[in-house]
C-alpha cells in the first residue's frame, strides 16, 4: 500500500512502508533515532506523547518474526533488553507492555509501552493499552508535555550510545 507521509521540512513523498522510510533514513523521526544496531532501528513515535515509549523496527522489509536470521533474532533481543535497562535506570520505569503484531500495513516493529500510575484508571492489562495510546495522543499532546517527553528521548539517547 503507497501511502503519502508528509516530512518535518513540509515535503510529500510518497512511500511504501512507513518502516522502510525511517529505518533507512528518508524519514528522520521527531526526536531522533534513539539508537540503531546493526539490524534494528529504534525511535519514539511522538504522536503517543509517553515518555519512554520506545518503537523497535527491523531494518529489513520483514513482517514475521519466524523470518529473521539467526544473527537478527540476537540482536533483536539485545537490543530489546538495552533499551528496557535504560528506561529502567535513566526513566525509573518499573514495567514495560510489548506489543508486535504481524499484520502491520508497515514492517516488523515491536512498541514497547511504560507502564505509568496514571494508566491504571484505563485498566490494569492488554485491553487498558489502546485506551492509554488514544488518551495520550488526544489529551497529552500540549507543548509540556511534549517537552517533558523530549527531554526524555535526550536522556535516553545518551544513555544507550555512551
Ligand atoms: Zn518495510
């Protein structure tokens, strides 16, 4: 599926997958790439303006998990684990959500969702994440925030390039 993305400098392209696009570069996310390894690429959506909320891609056009390579499937969950002892000691975040899911429009990525006090009022497990990613994307997005969350995506980034 094409669909148009419209880049931070106002410019339209046209693009297949929207993993593709930032994972190679022709998309530079809000905040930054918070750090790449050799197979994955990782950055904060900032549409869902939750500090720390961490999207994992494949740098390769794959959808199922059961395609990556042996070398991929390590660093996957290398990389996973570096970015959750990050949140856990720059963020103080205590518990993450995974999601994935294999019928993405986009490519292989995996969300990882911190688990705030404030997300409870919205339910205790799975069903309470839509919710809470809805919530923040309506009620959240203020010039604050956004600062709060940026600030978050800095501290981070150093963290896992150091
Ligand atoms: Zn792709």
């Amino acid at each position: 599926m094409v669909r148009n993305i419209t880049l931070s400098n106002g410019k339209e392209v046209e693009v297949e997958c929207l993993s593709c696009a930032l994972t190679s570069g022709l998309i530079e996310p809000d905040g930054g790439v918070v750090f790449e390894s050799e197979y994955f690429h990782a950055h904060q959506d900032v549409a869902y303006p939750i500090k720390g909320l961490i999207i994992i891609a494949s740098k390769r056009h794959v959808t199922c998990l059961d395609e990556l390579t042996d070398d991929e499937k390590i660093d996957y969950i290398k990389i996973m684990s570096k970015i959750r002892q990050a949140q856990r000691e720059v963020l103080g975040i205590e518990y993450v959500y995974y999601f994935y899911n294999e019928d993405t429009t986009h490519h292989f990525h995996t969300w990882m969702v911190p688990r705030y006090e404030w997300m409870y009022e919205f339910g205790r497990s799975v069903e309470s994440v839509r919710p809470v990613l809805l919530h923040a994307r309506n009620n959240m997005n203020n010039i604050e925030n956004i600062q709060y969350v940026m600030e978050a995506i800095n501290s981070i980034t150093k963290k896992l390039n150091e």
